[in-house]
C-alpha cells in the first residue's frame, strides 16, 4: 500500500453507494487520481464540504500498487470553491474547464504547469476577471501546454507563412493557401487582431490582459478557434458548449 499525500484540486465526484463517493482529484504530484471517498456523504462525514468541485485541497490517498482506485484518507480543505459559482457566467466557464481537465488529462500523468494554470485561473476569477477572458487564457494555454497550439508562424504542412492565418483542427495547427487546398473554409480564419490578442494572451499574465481588448470581432475569431481545437483534441465536441454560448450569445459571432 502506498501513500499519496499532497495539494489537489477536486475536478469531479460521482455516487458509489449511498454514503460513499468516488472523487477525481487532480493532484499537483501525480496527476489525476481516482479514490473512493468513504462515508463522504454522512452529515457528520470530516469529508463533507471538502470535496466541491475545483476546492483546493490537501489530500491523503492510500493505493494499492496498480490499483485503479484509492482510497481517500484524509482531506483537509485550503480553499473552497463555492464563491465562485455565484454567478453565472462564471459557473458556465467553470463547468467548461471541468470538462477539458475530465477528459483531456490523463490518469496518473503529472501536469505540474497545467495544474498550476488550474490555479492561476480560479485565483484571478476570484479577483472578478471578466471570466469569458479567464476562458480564452484558459483554452489557450491548456492546448499549448498539450503541444496542439503551435505559434502561428508557420504552417504545419509546408513551412511556410501561412499569412492569413487559418486554423484547421484536424491538422492541429496552421495551414497555408496551398496546403490549404479542398480544406478552405473548413478551418477558422484568425484575422490580424486575433493572432495580437493570442499573442498577448501568451505572453501576458492572465490579471494584466486588458478586458477591454478581448471584445468583439477579434476575440469572437480567437474564442471560436480555440474552442475548435479543443474539441478535436478531447475528440468531441463540449458537452457544455450550450451553457457557454448561452452565457456568452450576445456576442457569439461566428456560432
Ligand atoms: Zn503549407
């Protein structure tokens, strides 16, 4: 039996039986983990209130070698999390970043810098940063972090500058004219002022992107690219694309 003890965020938990859990953690450590949360669901549960989605966590997980699942020994609560849902913008970006980490992260694979992207986003949400900009900051450096947004200089077929800029989902990256060929117009164009915000977005903390600038035209381009390559790297679309665009419809553009 080993011992995993360390920070986590809570990323989901499911019913096992009536008074026990099965909690997704995602460990700064390990990556994420599977463990049954016993007797989670008792009013006088220590485990209750602990384990809300996206609470930060300092958690001790006993396993088996091999194992598939945990089991949770302790859980002690850093930072809860239900602040944040008030709001419902917010929540619809919550429930969209849940899903990427559900299905995008694999078990038992460390993701030191996704988990701390994990961080930086709830702290600046919590901050009251326009949360659709926490979105895009999100998307973008979830998917550059998983090696499918590479900088738009080069196209993936040829090399060559792929000016104006498309997207192609299928390619995981940028296409020029040529190499473009049957797929134009399959992929999204991303305009002149939607590659400046994906460059500030990489290279600018998320609390110093100007809100301002993330309106509009450009930023509908960046938002529906990003989540085209999202999509195609989680293979399917977002089951809570709906709540997003319902959050966001005013300025949906493109959809
Ligand atoms: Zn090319």
């Amino acid at each position: 039996m080993e011992t995993f003890k360390g920070e986590a965020y809570v990323i989901a938990r499911a019913p096992l039986t009536e008074s026990s859990l099965i909690v997704t953690l995602f460990t700064r450590n390990w990556g994420v983990m599977k463990a049954v949360a016993k007797g989670a669901k008792r009013l006088k549960s220590p485990l209750r209130g602990t384990l809300e989605t996206f609470s930060r966590v300092e958690a001790a997980i006993a396993r088996k070698e091999h194992a598939p699942l945990g089991q949770l020994r302790a859980c002690d609560l850093v930072s809860g999390s239900l602040d944040l849902y008030g709001e419902w913008k917010r929540s619809a970006v919550l429930a969209s970043m849940q899903e990427v980490l559900q299905r995008g992260l694999v078990e038992g694979s460390q993701e030191e810098e996704t988990f701390r992207l994990v961080g930086t986003v709830l702290d600046n949400m919590r901050s009251g940063i326009e949360p659709r900009l926490a979105w895009l900051y999100f998307g973008a450096w979830f998917l550059r972090l998983h090696g499918v947004l590479p900088s738009p200089d080069r196209c993936v077929g040829c090399g060559a500058d792929p000016r104006p800029l498309l997207y192609e989902a299928g390619h995981s990256g940028w296409l020029c004219a040529s190499c473009r060929g049957d797929a134009m117009g399959q992929g999204q164009p991303v305009g002149p002022e939607a590659e400046l915000l994906m460059g500030r977005v990489m290279k600018s903390p998320l609390g110093k992107l100007e809100p301002s600038a993330f309106q509009g035209k450009a930023a509908n381009e960046l938002g529906s690219m990003i989540y085209l390559a999202l999509a195609a790297f989680l293979g399917r679309p977002l089951a809570a694309r709906e709540t997003l665009e319902n959050a966001y419809g005013d300025d949906a553009g493109s959809h």
